[in-house]
C-alpha cells in the first residue's frame, strides 16, 4: 500500500510529465463522462448539465477546468506557494493551481500537530531562539509567544530557487527562522543582534552566500538611552543592514561568519538583492528619511505626517562584496556580538550609497536580468525604474548631488532612472514573468498593473508602457508570480495576496478571511480564476516555486534526530528500551509504534527530573505517532523513524495517563501508557 503510494508521489516529481500529456488531460477537460467524443469547443453530456444546474458561465467552466486537480493527481499542482502566516507566526505552504493548503509549519510559535513548541529537543523555540551572544534583551524574547511571519525567502543557486531551505522573518521581534525542506521543519530561530524589528529585508543573495535582513525602526544599541532615543534621534539611532552567512550543508545561519553594515537612522522598508549583472549588490528602500519621531500627545506631529515630509525617500545601495573584503580586513566594530562596519567606514570604503526615490517609496524589485531596479511611490501613482548599469557608472564617475548629514553619497536621480510608468493609485509591490513585463499591486486601486520592461525586453514606445490592468478584490498588499523573484520566472500564474475580502465568502463574522486570489498570465488579458480565502493570520507575502524542485525526504532513516537530520546517539531499536534511574534523574529509552509505547510505565518521586529518548521505529511513511503527557504540557510528534528527546521536571505527583495523539491503528486508543509520580 505504502510503496504504491511512495511510487505515485515520486512519479509526481519525477516522472510526473508523462502522466500529464496525453488523453487524459483532454478527456476530463472536456468533460465528457462517456470517455469519448467531447469536442474542444464546449461541454456535452453530463457536464453540460451540471454547469448549467448550478449556474456556471463557459468562462467559469474554463477557469474551474484550468484549475482543477483531480483526486489522485498531485502532479497536476506544479507550483507550490510558500506563503507567511503573518501574526499566526507560521508558514503555509499550499499548492498551485489548486490553492489548497498542504502544510503549516511552526515557525515563531508553537504548532501542536507536529509538536512544535511543546519542550522537545527539536523546539527551538525554547533551546534556541536567541543569539549565542545575546541580543541584549534575549531572555525576555524567550518568553515571546508569537511572531509575525513576513517575508519568505527560498535558498538559491545561481538565481534560481534550489529547493533546500526557507528562511523568514519575524516582523515583530527582529528575529529570523530557517525551514529545513528536507522535512519541512523549522531548525533554526535567531535572535538577530542589533535589531528590534524588521520587515522586507529579508532575501538570499544569488547563491545563498547570505540571507539579508535589515531593521525596520531603527535600533537604539545602547540600550540604557532610551530617555534620549527621541530627542537625540539621529545622533544614537541607526540602522543595521545583516548578512547571516548559511552553512551550506544544513543552512544554518552562522553567527561568527556574519557582518552588518551600519546604516542612517531612517526606517529601512523592503530589499532586494542583486542578480546577475548586479550580483553583489543589495539594494533597500526607506521612507521616512525625515527621521520623524511622532509625539501628538507631546506637541508634535502625528508620525504619518512628519514622514511625508520630503519629495523623495533614500534607495540605500549596498555592494556586500567590497563589505565582505572590509570585514576580511577587520575594519570592523563587533555590537552585540557581530561584526559591523560603522556608518563612516561604509562611506570612506565606498560600501553604501544613496539614490533619490520619489513620494513615500515602498518595495524594491530587482528584474530577472538584474538590470532594472522598481520602486513604488506609495503616493505616487507612478513607478520609477532605475537602470543598475547606469547606477553603477554613476558610482565610479563619482556623479553625485550631494552627501546625506552622514556624509553617505547621494546620487542624482536623473542620470540613473530608466522609465517611469504611470500605474495607478497606490503602487506597492513588484513581479515580474520571463517576457519583460513588471506587474504591480495598486493598493487604493485594488488592482493589479502589467507593465513592460525596456530593453532588451522592449525597445523604442513599446518599453515602459501600460498594457493591462486588472480588478482584484480587495485592497491587495504583495503579488507574487510562479518564481517571480529569481533570474527565471515561470510566469503562468500570479497570486494576488489581498487584505480585505467583504463579499467574497459566505458570512463568517465581523474579520472576513483574507482573500488569495489566482490570476492566469497566460491569455492577453490577466484572468482571475479562483478565491481562496485564508483564515490564518495575516498572510502577508508568499513565494512561489516550481513543485519539481522540492526534494523532501519521503521518510527518516531509523532514528534521525530532526535537528541534525543525522542519527541520534540516544536512538533505540525494538529490544533496546530500558528506563534507569540516576540519583534524582530518571532516564527512559523508549519505542513508539502501532500500538504501544515501550516501555508503557514511567515511575517518578516529585522533583525527580525525567528524561525521556524516544524512537518511533515505524518505517512505513505517514505512521507518525504522538506522545501526550496531559496537564505536563508535553505534546510531541514523531514521525517514522524520528527520535525526540524530551527533559521536564516531574513537578506535580499523580497518576498521568500518556497517549498517542495521532490515530494511528485501529487499536490507537490502546496506545496509551502512565506517568505515575509519587509524593
Ligand atoms: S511589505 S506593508 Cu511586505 Cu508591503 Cu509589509
Ligand atoms: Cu500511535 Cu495512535
């Protein structure tokens, strides 16, 4: 049954073209239950009769048809959608076309299905989550219960999306996790020194040398400032830029091999990183380079206000190649436990530049040819292309208008923008498809805008023109194109990530879902074809990546700790579980599979520590077993194969009846076991 099915899904990756050609395909998309006849241009029969009872145009019929995935037929998603959870502090992974949800992953907070959360060795949450060298406020983050998931990042090799690992930020608190998609499972929480929040910095470089992520607020580092954070602003605020380095085996992010470039204290928005011809380069937007403070209850001006002060916000340009070469030289500061080259370094080594971008700028996306850089103007209903070839020869013909307060050069917006392209009200977020065209989110329009590119995508008038718009609804935040962030996109699908959804769904309260809506990019005009709406969080952006490049591991080898993906030393075959007892310490070997835990009896005294190895020696895929000790808040999952290692304080004495928490075997409710711990 099992080998059936293992075959089935790794038909889907790899063989999986071959289920899709052919007539089966054709048979169902025309509907004909009979098997045969059936004509391209309609429906007959049976189908005909359905769309007609309940009301279905050709057109819905199409886009249900386009969108479709049959029972049995994983193959037919060919775009898996990694999407934040937003406040949930989770991540959802969900299938292209079908839009269903596959997965939640655990990342900021605890997720009890898979045990996340709940005092295994594979929680990072409470063993890790903090840097090796504190972050200043570290202990208190421990106690965090939530994060706020923002921006996915997938692992790349050579710009393309490699498959291997997730990284995402957590809005909220600064911190970053990585997702292992070998198994799908967070491994790693950092607590990023120097910053206390972050929000779209957060990126691969073209070979996954580094994950990026940048402050948001800016942060006060000393931290025993705080009576001066506002008053003396742009003297004791600063931005940090971060390069975590990735170990390439596990991808982890490694600490003592990672830099931050000091930047000015103005609010550091979304990034991008460089690719091909601008590999080497990170580029950030920011608004409120007025470094307004707020303070309407203390005579000041509303902060939406100061910050809207000035024509134009500050493009940072960062060439982390030349940082890299600074940092191997030691010309560097260690706060807080990481290196950073301070702000005057950045200058006088000719790391960080500025570029004017016009009205409250928001977003910045780097083109698949690396060449064209796209800014929104959030009050602007325009969005301004700026030519990398030309930004870098503004740089070495040391072209500049001027220098910033902090002496950081700014160069001349003219002499370094490619186009401009009147888009419509409220442009935010920028994707692109293989053919040169940039779509754009039009927040207050609710609509998304398809632009052409210049060259070599488009020469003469046809470059930076308006060449579609479509409704959405409503009020989209990000969009996202099938690998739309990398040096190829695939671009037959777009997902339009909308915050408000008001009519879409059946009435479910006063918060209606959040509405994910699925967009064809292959006709001349942009289609959409389904709502989804997501009731987690607030989803806010997602990428999407080719099904065929996730390599997930269909089950562990026998007792696989997660956490190293390599065998535990506590690990235990049948025949091998014991339990022993060490002065106050009581340490227990144990085997998990349909149907019993072994041993099944745990004796302890109050105040006894209990330490518990626990294998799940099923080998077939999909046996996972649960581990529950009520009212202990012990809740683990193990999947077959995987060992969890478990230490808690047997605090409260009583008889505690452990259980499996997954149903696992007709005998599932016999696989129960007790914690007895005596006075
Ligand atoms: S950024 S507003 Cu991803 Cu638009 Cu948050
Ligand atoms: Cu194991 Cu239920």
């Amino acid at each position: 049954m099992a080998i059936t099915r293992r075959e089935l899904i790794q038909g889907a990756t790899v063989g999986g073209a071959g289920l899709v050609v052919g007539g089966v395909v054709g048979k169902v998309a025309l509907g004909d239950d009979s098997g045969g006849g059936g004509g391209a241009s309609g429906l007959s029969g049976q189908a005909q009769k359905v769309a007609d009872e309940r009301g279905l145009s050709p057109d819905d019929v199409t886009r249900a048809v386009k969108t479709f995935v049959p029972p049995g037929r994983p193959d037919m998603d060919t775009h898996m959608l990694f999407c934040s959870g937003g406040h949930s502090g989770q991540v959802l992974v969900m299938g292209v076309p079908s839009m269903k949800i596959m997965k939640v992953i655990g990342v900021f907070t605890p997720e009890p299905w898979q045990g996340y959360g709940y005092g295994s060795d594979a929680d990072v949450l409470i063993t890790g989550g903090t840097t090796p060298a504190g972050g200043g406020i570290s202990k208190a983050r421990n106690t965090l219960t939530w994060g706020d998931t923002h921006h996915p990042a997938l692992s790349e090799t050579g710009g393309e999306y490699d498959g291997r690992f997730l990284y995402i930020n957590d809005r909220a608190n600064g911190r970053i996790g990585m997702v292992d998609l070998r198994d799908f499972k967070t491994k790693q929480v950092l607590d990023v020194p120097n910053l206390d929040s972050s929000h779209g910095g957060c990126f691969v470089t073209q070979n996954s040398e580094y994950v990026h992520i940048s402050t948001m607020t800016p942060t006060l580092t000393d931290r025993s400032r705080a009576t001066d954070a506002l008053t003396k602003f742009p003297d004791i605020m600063r931005g940090y830029s971060t390069f975590l380095a990735i170990n390439q085996e596990t991808g982890q992010m490694e600490l003592d091999r990672s830099f931050q470039v000091e930047l000015p204290p103005y609010t550091q928005d979304l990034a991008d990183s460089g690719k091909l011809v601008s590999d080497g380069w990170v580029f950030i937007n920011s608004y409120n380079s007025e470094m307004a403070v707020g303070g309407n209850n203390e005579g000041g001006q509303p902060l939406e206000v100061g910050a809207s002060q000035n024509d134009f916000d500050m493009m940072h340009i960062i060439n982390w190649k030349k940082a890299e070469e600074v940092v191997k030289a030691g010309k560097t500061t260690t706060i807080n436990g990481v290196r950073v080259i301070k702000l005057e370094t950045a200058v006088s080594e000719g790391i960080l530049f500025l570029a004017p971008e016009p009205k409250s700028p928001h977003g910045v996306d780097v083109a698949p040819n690396g060449e064209y850089l796209t800014v929104s103007g959030k009050l602007d209903p325009h969005v301004t292309i700026y030519s990398f070839t030309k930004v870098k020869a503004a740089i070495e013909a040391k072209d500049f208008e001027r220098n910033d307060q902090y002496g950081v050069p700014i160069l001349k917006f003219d002499s370094i923008v490619a186009g401009r392209v009147e888009v419509g009200l409220g442009p935010l977020h920028t994707q692109y498809d293989a053919e040169g065209h940039g779509y754009t989110s039009l927040f207050l329009d609710s609509a998304v805008a398809k632009w052409s590119l210049g060259e070599p995508y488009f020469k003469g008038d046809a470059a930076f023109q308006l060449v579609d718009k479509l409704k959405v609804n409503y009020n989209i935040g990000h969009l996202v194109t099938m690998e739309g962030d990398t040096v190829k996109p695939d671009g037959k699908y777009l997902v339009s990530l909308n915050k408000w959804s008001i009519d879409r769904f059946p009435a479910i309260g006063t918060l209606h879902p959040q509405n994910f809506q699925l967009v064809d990019l292959t006709g001349e005009k942009m289609d959409v074809l389904s709502d989804t709406p997501i009731g987690v969080g607030e989803p806010h952006y997602v990428q999407g990546m080719k099904a065929d490049r996730i390599k997930a591991w269909n089950v562990y080898p026998p007792g696989t700790n997660p956490m190293t993906m390599k065998p535990d030393p506590e690990a235990v075959e049948a025949g091998q579980e014991r339990s022993e007892r060490n002065g106050n310490t009581v340490e227990v070997w144990m085997s998990v599979k349909r149907s019993q835990f072994k041993p099944d009896i745990i004796r302890a005294n109050k105040g006894d520590k209990v330490v518990l190895h626990i294998t799940n020696i099923e080998k077939t895929p999909d046996a996972t077993h649960g581990f529950a000790i009520p009212r202990y808040n012990v809740n683990i999952s193990l999947d077959p194969g995987e060992v969890a290692n478990v230490e808690f304080a047997a605090d409260a004495e009583g008889s505690y009846a452990m259980y499996c928490t997954e149903f696992c075997s007709a005998l599932h409710l016999e696989m129960q076991g007790w914690m007895l711990v005596s006075a």
